[in-house]
C-alpha cells in the first residue's frame, strides 16, 4: 500500500515528523517498508508559461522558447524537449534554483544564445521517472506561483506493508485511525452529505448469486464531459499512490478507492442493455476484458452483466465493451459488496492482479458501498458536471456480515501482556479505532466497527490494546515455571538424528515446497490419486507432492546447471495421498536422496568412478542396520515404477510390504527433464527406519565356527535376497553369518545361469559341531538352494 504523507495529514493532524510517524506505524503493526521523499528541494521553480518555442538557428534538437514565469519580463530559456511548444505550461527552474542532485541552475549560453533558466521534466524535478519531456502542467496553472504549493509539496511517499488480516489500512481512512489512536488525535472524517438527485433514470439491479453478492448498488449520472482534465490535487494524489492518472471517471473510482477502500467500477450507460444481473458465470462463457485479454470463464466466477452479455467479472476487472471513453455521456456508477470467499483466488486464475481483487480477497466493510457511491458521484459531478440519478439497490440483509460483541476481561487482558492498564486507556484505544464499547463487571463489552474483519474473538482485542499502547512499552521478563522434559523413547531413532546421520555422509539436506505442477509430475508418471488445490499461489504450484522425489530431482538439476558436479541431496518431509471419499488427505513422512556425479569427492587414493546402483544399495543398508533389525528388510526387482531404470532399480519390502524404491532413473524420463547424466534416487517410508529394537546382551560364544564354502550354478534372475532367505530360512540359528564372495557368468557356465560362491559361517551356541554335523549343514543348504532357487551344485 503506497500513500502521499500530506494525504495523510488532510485526514488526521499527525502532531509528529515523518521518520516517527514511519516508527509508530511500523511498531504498530503496519510495516513500513519505504519512504521516499518528493519535492524537498524545488526553491526557485515556478510554473512557466511558453509563449513562443523557435527553432534554435544552429541546432536541429534546440528551441529558444520565450517563457512567462510571472515577472515583469519573459524570460528566453534554450530548451531540447520534443514537447516544448507555444501555450505549454511547465517548471520553470529560475536561476539560482539548486536542483535534486545537486544541480545549481545558472545563465548558460547554448549555441550562442543566452538561457536564463531552465524548463524541466519530471525526472529532473524528482517527482518521476518520465524522462522523456517536460512535465505538462494543466492548462488552469497559474504563472508564476511556486511549483512547490501548486503541487502541495514536499511530500513523501509511505509504502507499508500489510499483513493480509489488515484490509481496513488499504485505504488512507483505515490508516488514519491508526495513527488517532496511536497519537491521541481524531480522524476528520467528512459530513456525510447527499449528492442532490437531479435526474430520474436508473437501472433494476438482480442479485442471483445468493449469498457470494449480497449487496449491489448503482446510479446513472447523465451529461457528464468525459473528457474533462481530472484536478492536479486528486492526479498528484493517485501518482504518489502508484496509480496513473487516466481519465476523470476511472481517476474518481480509483480515488474513493484509496480514500475509502470500496472499489468502484463505471460503465458506459448506452452499452448497457435492461436491468443490471449479479450471477455466476455459465461453464465457458467468455469476455474480453480491460486489458485487451479474452478469458474464459468457470461456474464459480461471479460476474456483473446485463440481460444480454456478461459486463466484468465481480471483483477483478471490467469489460472492454462496456468501458468509459471519450465519447461517454452517461455512466453507470456501481459500488457493492461481495464475499471474500467468492473473490479469492479468480484473479491469479486469469493470470491478473487487480487493486479490486486485493481487496476483495481480503475482505471490504459492508457498510462502505453506499457511503463510497456519494463520495464518488459528488468528486464526479464537481469535475466533470452532469446529472446524479436516484442510487438503484439490491440486497440480501440475511447474508451480509454483522458485527457481534466480544468480551474483553481484565484479566485476560492482564495476564496475556503481563501488565496493568488503567481502564481509562484501555477504553481510549478501543475507542479511537472506531469500536463501541460497553462496561460490564469483569471488563467490557466490545463491538468491533464493519471495517474490521479481523477482529473476531478477545484474543484479537487484547492484540489491537498491545499494539496501540506500543510493543516496545511492554516490559521484557523470563517465563518463570517448571518445565516437563519430553524422555526421547529407545525404541525410536528421532528425526534429527537420522538428518544428522546423512549429513555424516555427505548429504545435504533440501527443503523443497510441498506443492509441484501438475505437469511435471505427469512426466513421472503421477497421475492418480492427487491432491489438488482449490486456490493454488499459481499453476505450476497446484497439486500437494505425492512423492519427494519430483522437487528434489528439480533441486538436484537446479545445481547441476550452475556447475555442480557431484550432488548429493536428501530431504525429509511428509508426502500426500488422496483420502477416502469424504475424509482427509493421508499424509505420510517420507526419506528421498538423490545422488549425481562421481561416487567420491575429487581425491588422490581411488580412481574416479560414478556413483552407481550399488552406493545408493549401501546407503539404505547403513540405514537399514541402524535399526538394529536388517533381517526384516529385503529388496527386489519386480513391480518397479516407471520413472525407474527397469535393469538397475530395485523396490523397498519391509516385512514383505513395499515402503520404498531405489536406483537409476529412467532414460527417458532424464531426457524429459534434459538432466543429460545418470541420477540414482532413492524414496523410503520413515516410520520403518525410525523403528528401533533394543540391543541385548548375550554371552560371547564360547564353541567355535566352522567355515564351509559351496558353488552353486543357478538361474540370472534369481536374486541375492532369494538366496539369502532360503538359506537362513532352512539352516536357522546355526548360520551365524552369510559371505558372498564371488560371481561369475560365462565360459563353463550355461547361457542365462550365474555362480555364486559363498562362505558359510556355522556355530552352535551349545556344543562344538563335529565335521559330520557341518557337512550335513552343508548338504541341507545345497538342498535348500535346489528347491528354492532351482540351483545347482558345483562343489
């Protein structure tokens, strides 16, 4: 929100300078972020008239202008501007004058012709970034007066930054109570006049949105100029607010809307066809809008139409066909009120950002349409005449928002702020913010003014006492009070501990938004059970992650392309599924890691190798043991995603359910993503890893191991898990420990069969096993093998 400080002060007498009333608000709550003061030094600039501009006789790009500055004599100033021409008004800077900048202005001789000033452009003076002329004045300006009190300067622009609770401050009115209260002054608010009806036309007005529109009101003001000059004081206004100047009817709607925060919006009466209709749009319908652009429209937008065609849609923006111009005569007025729920968010959706729908969204004082609509059709009918008809409204009582009384006790308020107000200023603040309050015996009855949406339980009125009376008055203490240590449970290994870990191993952690398109993750394959948004930020943020994956391999490519060439990710956050009909998303804490480049950090002791299937496999087994129970968790290759490398990816089991996937990504989908490089990835549930079983002691064995080896020829598909669970399953507790130490497929070796030779380590917690007993455990695991994996025995 930007405004002019000398606006400001029109409202309420500010008795402080400008840098404490930037503290106060900004203590107060209302962040001021800017304030850029105008006009300081414009002392010896008045405004000029140009009674004649000639060519200069040895320059192309020169005029020696005659220029009347309300002295005795015109003044000849050389002047390069392309708009510098006979009947012009501009600044004047005399000499002496000492410009922003530094700039002291003095008698030049340009080409040969003396210049006793100089003509400005805005740029030159401060007041704007337009460069590309002298700044024109109004016809009406008078010569000669100081460029400073015709332009009610110098000002400042304040640009605060407001918390979406606190829509009443996105008009001047909302900050000047404030800053009453703040200050113990009162707000100047205008009588409340009515405009004097000299005409009788109008228009029917039809709610059909139910309660999305509950309030509309409207007036046809006839036989305006359209194209009448909008008055210095209200165009300085506007700029200094950040709006352009642009024509008297749209620069009077835009200043209510400053002044007042109700948006206006006008139309041209003779496009208008019968009543004026407030409904929902038709699935598809289309409009062209202000802007030139053509959207179409969904059931939820509400739009403002006639009985013919749709007029502008509710809250955001006009049409194009119904807009005032030039030619205009009769306008058509509008002011009403509309619920915040059924604003927010159709704005973005058009790919728009309007002074209306930021405040719409945000909520507007029901009460203000009426008020605003007099307001406007008095500052139109003084600049631009015409007729003011009867105000035309439509309402629905039951559906508009009302005040409702909140307590506030003294001993809430008290032991929220920790300390003691006299009743007399509690009743000040809440006063001068426009609340009624009534006493009762443990405090008062408050009722909060239409204005202010925010204010919905005592809470929020403990918070307005503290912020008025000033934060910084609050005195700093130490909670005192016995504090219950939560004991972290043995049987769970806590977040931070797991991040700690990977980032032992060189991992850094990401911290990716929750939120991805729903493009990208149609390149991964996610195309079912989504959580959408209703009211996504933008549209490449509109569906909740159903995989951590997607944002991190963003992360991960984000880094590569700034020259990263090893990259090693991990993130820990929850992932969304969509919930039974009728019932909440499911959210679910998840562990991704993403890996890109060599397996090790640029070093001397190994040779340079890629990180393959294989580290990322290490990585889950070092997380795995941790939990002190790896025996529960296996891997395999079947049912694989299709963001997966089907030949070097393995799915997750714990206790035979699937809670994870790991390896390459898929070539096509690195192409998609033109990642250009193998990235191995790996996604994991986290409540399996956080489980921790308690370690027990036993008794070091005291009978020895026996070692055997076997061969065993059998199919390349079998995997090594398979292997591993026939053994242990058959042998049991005497295979204390499994080694696989060889592979070979080839000569000797049938087509599509593998050998794997492997150590096993047998002990007997009782007794000293005999070689007979080894070797029928060597016989019973050959079996086991025969039957399971359909192997065989190669010695």
């Amino acid at each position: 929100m930007k405004f002019s400080e000398n606006w400001l002060r029109t409202l309420v007498d500010v008795p402080v300078d400008r840098d404490s009333l930037a503290r106060a608000l900004t203590m107060a709550g209302l962040e001021v972020e800017e304030v850029t003061p105008i006009g300081a030094s414009l002392e010896g600039v008045v405004v000029g008239l140009i009674l004649s501009a000639e060519p200069h006789p040895e320059a192309d790009r020169l005029r020696i202008c005659t220029v009347d500055a309300g002295l005795e004599a015109p003044l000849t100033i050389v002047c390069g501007a392309p708009n510098a021409r006979s009947g012009l008004k501009a600044p004047l800077a005399k000499v002496g004058a000492v410009l922003p900048g530094g700039i002291v202005i003095k008698t030049a001789k340009l080409r040969g012709v003396a210049s006793a000033g100089m003509l400005c452009s805005a740029k030159e003076l401060g007041l704007d970034e337009d460069a590309s002329g002298l700044m024109e004045l109004p016809p009406d300006a008078p010569v000669g007066q100081p460029l400073t009190s015709y332009l009610d300067l110098p000002d400042a622009v304040f640009e605060v930054s407001l918390t979406p609770n606190r829509a009443d401050c996105l008009s001047l009115y909302g900050i000047a109570f404030d800053v009453a209260a703040l200050f113990g002054c009162r707000v100047k608010e205008p009588a409340q006049t009515q405009v004097t009806v000299s005409g009788q036309a109008g228009r029917r007005i039809r709610l059909e949105a139910g309660a999305d529109a509950p309030r509309y009101l409207g007036r046809l003001v006839e036989g305006i100029d359209a194209a009448a000059p909008t008055p210095v004081w209200m165009a300085e206004r506007l700029r200094r607010s950040g709006l352009r100047p642009i024509s008297a009817v749209v620069d009077v709607t835009n200043y209510v809307m400053l002044e007042l925060g109700q948006p206006l919006h006008a139309f041209d009466n003779d496009t208008l066809h019968g009543d004026i209709v407030v409904r929902h749009a038709r699935a598809g319908e289309m409009l062209t809008l202000l802007d030139g652009s053509e959207v179409r429209l969904e059931s939820d937008f509400l739009l403002i139409a006639d009985e013919t065609r749709p007029l502008a849609v509710a809250g955001v923006m006009g049409g194009l066909d119904s807009r005032v111009t030039a030619a205009t005569r009769d306008v058509f007025l509008e002011a009403a009120h509309f619920a915040p729920a059924a604003i927010m968010g159709r704005a973005r959706r058009l790919g728009l950002h309007t002074e209306a729908s930021h405040r719409f969204e945000r909520g507007v004082d029901p009460v203000l349409p009426e008020r605003a609509l007099e307001r406007a059709t008095e500052l139109l009918l003084a600049i631009a005449g015409g007729r003011a008809g009867p105000v035309s409204r439509a309402e629905r009582p039951g559906d508009l928002p009302s005040p409702r009384p909140i307590r506030l006790r003294r001993d809430r308020l008290v032991r929220l702020l920790g300390i003691h107000l006299d009743d007399a200023e509690v009743v000040r603040i809440l006063t001068a913010l426009g609340m009624r309050i009534e006493p009762d015996t443990a405090g008062w009855q408050v009722t909060a003014p239409s204005r202010r949406f925010d204010i919905e339980r005592e809470e929020d009125l403990i918070e307005e006492v503290a912020r008025i009376h000033g934060y910084d008055r609050i005195p700093v203490r130490t909670p005192a009070g016995a504090l219950r240590l939560a004991i972290e449970p043995e049987t769970r290994i806590s977040e931070l501990a797991l991040r700690e870990q990977l980032a032992a191993r060189d991992y850094h952690e990401a911290i990716n938004l929750a939120f991805v398109s729903a493009e990208l993750l149609a390149h991964w394959g996610f195309r079912h059970d989504l959580v959408t948004l209703a009211n996504p930020l933008s549209a490449d943020l509109a569906v909740m992650r159903p995989s951590l994956l997607p944002g991190l391999v963003e992360a991960l490519r984000h880094n590569r392309a700034r020259q990263q060439d090893r990259v090693r990710l991990f993130e820990l956050a929850r992932v969304f599924a969509q919930g039974k009909s009728g019932e909440p998303p499911i959210e679910t804490p998840a562990l991704a890691l993403a890996v890109f480049g060599p397996a090790h950090a640029e070093q001397w002791g190994e040779p340079k190798r890629a990180c393959d299937f294989y580290d990322l496999k290490g990585e889950l087994d070092a997380l795995v043991a941790w939990t002190g129970e790896p025996a529960r968790w296996t891997v395999d290759a079947e049912a694989l995603p299709p963001w997966l490398h089907p030949g070097r990816s393995a799915r997750i089991l714990h206790e035979g359910v699937v809670v994870g996937h790991l390896g390459a990504l898929h070539p096509q989908l690195l192409r998609v993503l033109d990642l250009g490089a193998e990235v191995y990835v790996l996604e994991v549930a986290v409540a399996p890893l956080l489980a921790h079983r308690l370690p027990q002691a036993r008794p070091v064995p005291r009978f020895p191991q026996i070692r055997r080896d076997i061969a065993v020829e059998l199919p390349e598909a079998v995997p090594w898990a398979k292997v591993e669970q026939a053994l242990r399953e058959r042998l049991g507790p005497v295979l204390v420990e499994l080694r696989l130490f060889d592979r070979y497929s080839g000569q000797g070796i049938e087509a599509g069969a593998k050998s794997l030779a492997m150590g096993l380590i047998l002990q007997d917690a009782s007794r000293t096993l005999t070689d007979e007993e080894a070797d029928r455990w060597v016989r019973e695991a050959v079996s086991a093998l025969e039957a399971a994996c359909g192997a065989k025995w190669r010695g």
